[in-house]
C-alpha cells in the first residue's frame, strides 16, 4: 500500500514528533466517520469528542498533508468575501448571523491552543498592508464593517505607522487586527490531532476513502477496511477528487506557493518586523509572509488555477519577495513548496448534507485557517439538531464556473488575469 509522505517543507522539517498511526485494516463501527484530517475534519472531531459522540477519522495520507499543513500560517478573520459582499447577496438577517461568526474562528484557535497545550509558535497580531490610496479607502471601510459586528481590535496604520511594522517602502497604509495573527500550521494540526486522540477519537493514516455507501446506515470504504457510521462528515477540500461528485462540481483546487529563507538571526528578523506581526497585502493576487519561530522569513503567494505544480517555485516567489524586501537579496532560500486550496465562484465556503447523514464543509477560497476551526464546530451544532449556524452556511448560493470541468481553469485564470491587471495599476 502507498505510504503518502509530507511534501518537503519548513513544516515537515520542523513538525513536532508524533506517534506512528495506522492505516484502517479491520471493519469498525463509529457514531461520526470524518473524512480528511485537515483542520476541518479535526476541529469537527474535536467539538464532536467533548459533545460526546465516538469519531473515527479516516486521513488519506498524514494529519495535515493537505492545505492545513502548508499554509502561510496566518490567522486572518473573516471569510475570502467580506460581510458587505454577503449581506448584499443574502439580505441582512443571513448576514447577521455569518457576520457575528467571522471573528470566532481565530477564539477557537487560542482556546484550543491553550486547553490542550500545543506547541505551534502563536503569536497575536495581523497586518493588512495597502499598497495603494483605494487600498486603503478599502481597509478604512472594512474596519468599520467589522465594528458593526463587534470586532474591535483594529487599528489603522498610516504611512508613518506601518513602516513601524514592517521594513517594506511599498505600502501607503494599512490595518493592524490585534486578534489575527500566526502559527506553525502543521504543528497545530498535529496538536488538535493529539487531542481527537485524548479523548478517544482514533485517526487513521495512509486511508483514504474510496467509496461511500449511502443511506440510512452509510458505510465508508477504504482499500482494506471499511467504516459504519451513523454520520459522515466530508473534509477532503482541495484534495478530495471526485470521491462526493456533486461537491466537485461547484469547486475548483488552486496551488499557491511557499518559500522560506534560511533562519535570518535576531537582528535582521528584528529589522524586517519588528513586532513580529504577520503581514499580507491587499492585492486580490496577495503576497503574504511572517517569521518563523526560528526566525526565518516564510513568503508565499501567486495562484495556479488548476492546481498543476510549477516546476521551479523559488523563480516564481523569490522575485516577489525582493520586491518587497530587496535587503533579502543576499539570503538563502531553504525551502520551496506548494499546496492546494479550494475555490469556489463566490469565493465564500460550501456548506451542506447530502441525504440525511453526510454532511460538508469546503471551499473557503484561500482564507482557511479561521473559518475552518469555525466550521468544524457549525458541523457538529448541526449534528446535534442545533442547525440555525449550519443554515445560514448552507443557504449561501453556489454555482457552477463557467465553461464546467474543462474550461473553468481557463476562465478562472482570465477573471484571476484581469484582476491582476487592476491590481499592477491600482485600480
Ligand atoms: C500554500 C497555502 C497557503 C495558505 N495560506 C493561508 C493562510 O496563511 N491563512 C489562511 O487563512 N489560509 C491559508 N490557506 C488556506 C488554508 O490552509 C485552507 O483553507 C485550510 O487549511 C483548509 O483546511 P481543510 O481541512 O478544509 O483542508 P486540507 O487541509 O486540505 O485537508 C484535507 C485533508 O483531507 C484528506 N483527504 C482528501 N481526500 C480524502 C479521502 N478520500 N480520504 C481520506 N482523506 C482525504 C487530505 O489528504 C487532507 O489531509 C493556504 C492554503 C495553501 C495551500
């Protein structure tokens, strides 16, 4: 059987050590199978463990091997499309509900950091840089957008303020969220996993799901076991194929790309951001970075539509980051890599049940790290009958891209292209 390993990455080389688990070879019985052991499947095994439920996750390769692992590591609230967007598409009452839940995610991530003791380098405080005066006409409206919903730790930066922060000439101003801020990703997956597994719940690795049975009693198949559960819940995103088909139909995986420098030392870290704050800016093709716990700069960004791996990642990103940092020119670039996350058209989630007893969550679009600890614990509401949180997910429209299988990567690449253009000349 295939042993999937961890894509080469700063994460896998700096992952903390965990147990061996073992690929599902026997028939077992469970109250929740979840498929997938990303951040998704383990927050709905988490919130669904201390509600008393027996979970079962079944992981095709290893905790974190998808985008949960590979991120940029940013804790950044609310959705891919901001709440304004929402409210003009579902009318205010949906989006007084969505809009109270946009800041929760990042509340669950600390709780669980703290309640179960993870090691995963957190630090508070996330920086939206604005390249351009409408930029940051934009930050100025989204902050009192999010003071309508109750979220207060905001601060608008100035030219003056931001250079403060970060060691870049490029940005005119920008927002500082004291609430956002970073982690070690595959470090905290391995952590919630831990804690899935001190409570009783048991993952499997090295399993993927290769067929559902549905109905009343659903029955999850993998190569050689099989699960019986009375609920599925479906967390493979990007990385999913086409085990659900109609989950892949409205979506489509998107790689983004990854590097990190070798470890800069105190000083030169110190120099770049000296608050150590995470930083992405608002280009809707963003570049986003941080430092590591060890001092290294982490810099992703670009997007490939359709997920296809490009050959020679550090051409791609490198010049971006010199971009913003050319007193980088001289330092080393130790890791590459790339993952994919799931797009959809209205770039907000997917959220649903299929029949009575498969449930799902997918598509956030590029801005995971919150809404998915979030969706894990809407998930598990909905299981236990309290669906009014699941509803107003699960009641956002969805639809097709243009041009269907063969042709959306195209299209999504031309829309991606033109905002592109817009953003190059600040429009
Ligand atoms: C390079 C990169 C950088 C990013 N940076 C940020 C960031 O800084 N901030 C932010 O908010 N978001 C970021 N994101 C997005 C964020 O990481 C994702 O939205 C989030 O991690 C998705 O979590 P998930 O659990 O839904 O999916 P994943 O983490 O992809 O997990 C899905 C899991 O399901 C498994 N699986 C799939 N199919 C099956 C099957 N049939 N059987 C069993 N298992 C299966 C996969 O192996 C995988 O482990 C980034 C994404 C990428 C790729």
């Amino acid at each position: 059987m295939a042993n999937t390993l961890y894509p080469e990455s700063y994460y896998a080389a700096s992952a903390n050590a965990v147990p061996p688990r073992p690929a599902l070879q026997d028939d077992v019985e469970t109250d929740v199978c979840v498929i997938g052991a990303g951040y998704t499947g383990l927050s709905s095994a988490l919130f669904l463990l201390e509600n008393g439920f027996r979970v079962t996750v079944l992981e095709a390769a290893k905790v974190g091997f998808g985008a949960s692992g590979r991120n940029g590591g940013q804790i950044v609230n609310s959705y891919s499309r901001d709440i304004d967007v929402i409210e003009r598409s579902v009318g205010p009452k949906q989006a007084q509900l969505l809009g109270q839940m946009a800041f929760e995610g990042g509340r669950i991530i600390r709780e669980r950091v703290a309640k179960y003791n993870i090691q995963c380098d957190l630090k508070d405080g996330g920086v939206f840089a604005a390249l351009t005066a409408k930029q940051m006409v934009h930050l100025e409206s989204q902050k009192r957008l999010w003071e309508r919903f109750g979220h207060t730790q905001l601060e608008l930066l100035d030219q003056r303020r931001i250079r403060e922060v970060v060691a870049c000439d490029q940005y005119v101003g920008g927002m500082l969220d004291m609430s956002g801020g970073h982690i070690h990703p595959l470090n905290l997956a391995l952590g919630e996993a831990a804690a899935v597994e001190s409570l009783g719940g048991t993952i499997y690795e090295q399993s993927p799901a290769v067929r559902i049975e549905r109905g009343a009693n659903p029955v999850v198949h993998t190569p050689q076991g099989k699960v019986r559960a009375k609920f599925i819940i479906v967390a493979g995103n990007a990385y999913l194929g086409n085990l659900v088909p109609e989950l892949a139909a409205k979506s489509m995986p998107c790689g983004t790309q990854v590097i990190t420098t070798e470890p800069l030392g105190d000083e030169q870290a110190k120099a770049l951001l000296p608050q150590d704050y995470c930083v992405e800016d608002c280009n809707y093709l963003l570049d986003y970075y941080r430092l590591t716990g060890d001092k290294r700069l982490i810099f992703g960004g670009g997007v490939v539509y359709g997920a296809r791996d490009p050959a020679n990642i550090e051409a791609i990103i490198r010049p971006k980051m010199l971009k913003a940092f050319p007193q980088l020119k001289d330092v080393k670039i130790d890791y590459a890599w790339t993952g994919n996350f799931l797009l959809t058209l209205s770039r907000l989630p997917q959220v649903g049940r299929l029949g009575d007893n498969i449930y799902y969550s997918q598509g956030c679009s590029g801005h995971g790290v919150t809404y998915t600890h979030l969706a894990g614990k809407v998930l598990a509401e909905a299981l236990r009958g309290q669906a009014e949180r699941f509803d107003a997910f699960a009641d956002l429209p969805h639809y097709p891209f243009p041009g269907g299988q063969l042709l959306r990567t195209p299209f999504a690449a031309l829309g991606a292209w033109y905002y592109g253009l817009r953003d190059k000349f600040g429009m």
